[in-house]
C-alpha cells in the first residue's frame, strides 16, 4: 500500500478525470459533532477506532483521509 498527501487540487482534478476514490472522514467524535458538513458519500472512521471500521471501507479505490 502507497501511502502520500494529496493537495485539494490534486483530488478535484482526480475527481475531474472519473478516478474512483473513496473518502474517509477520520475526525475526532467531537470535531465530528460540531462540523456542519461532511463530504456527500464519505465513509466515517473515528481515529481511534480505526481497527473495527476497516472492513467499511470500499476497496479498489484510492483512500482519501481527511481530519481537522
């Protein structure tokens, strides 16, 4: 598995070319609470709980994680 940090612009133009990419919402529980938005589709993995979501995680795609 390749991991590395993708910019924003790097995503949308993946996005743009119909790449198929999965996004991980890795907020905290309480970051998560008080966010108004999530990205439409994205999967939620609390950071510490990332062992016992794996297998919720689509695979044949890339990964994109975000956190705040």
């Amino acid at each position: 598995m390749e991991v590395s940090r993708v910019t924003v612009d790097e995503v949308r133009m993946r996005l743009e070319r119909g790449e198929p990419l999965v996004f991980v919402d890795a907020r905290s529980a309480d970051s998560w609470n008080k966010a108004q938005s999530q990205i439409p589709g994205s999967v939620r993995v609390p950071p510490d709980e990332v062992a016992g979501h794996v297998d919720g995680v689509p695979r044949g795609r890339a990964v994109v994680t975000y956190c705040t």
